[in-house]
C-alpha cells in the first residue's frame, strides 16, 4: 500500500493562544515537525496535541536561539494522531515563529 506523504506550514505562531497545525480526520503519523525562530531574539515554543478535550504536551518552554531551528520529530520517530486529534503550538512572542510539519495521512490500521 502506497504511503500518502503531505506537509502543513504555519507562519507567525501566536504566543498567548495555540495555533492549530493539523486536524487529524483519519489515523495519521507526524513524521517530522521543525520550528523556526524568524525573529531578533531567543524565544520559546510549546506543542500540544488535544484529544477529547484533553491535551498532551510534545514540548514545553522549549528555547530556539535568535536565527535557529528546533527539530521536534526526527531520526525515524513518530506520533501518531487518531481521527480529531488537533496538533497546536504557540510561541512566547507573536509573529517570530514559523513551522513546518510532515505526516503521512491516512495510515492503515
């Protein structure tokens, strides 16, 4: 069976208020997730996914130094989202985030 690769880009992440990055509506895998600090300054970043009202952190409070990147999902790892999970992130500072996530959609079950 044929893996269907897609890729979500979201930029300038809130900070005070999580921005949604992918809404599951099948059983899919992120299979890598990168934040990048486009601003002058450190910041931090936190991801979450919520399931049935309930959220379940990646990362929290995670610094990126001014001009670097953060490689949440690598090296072969993945987490997989059942249909309705919601994968959100928001950054310590608006507008001074942006990030890139790859998943495979619609994985058998």
């Amino acid at each position: 069976m044929a893996q269907d690769f897609e890729s979500t880009f979201a930029t300038s992440i809130r900070s005070g208020a999580y921005t949604t990055l992918l809404t599951s509506n099948s059983d899919d895998a992120v299979v890598g997730m990168r934040f990048a600090n486009t601003g002058n300054g450190s910041v931090t970043v936190d991801a979450k996914i919520t399931r049935s009202s309930v959220d379940y952190h990646l990362i929290k409070n995670a610094p990126i130094p001014a001009g670097g990147s953060l490689e949440l999902i690598d090296g072969g790892s993945k987490v997989v989202m059942m249909s309705g999970d919601i994968l959100k992130a928001q950054a310590s500072l608006t507008g001074s985030v942006d990030t890139a996530v790859s998943y495979i959609d619609s994985i058998s079950e």
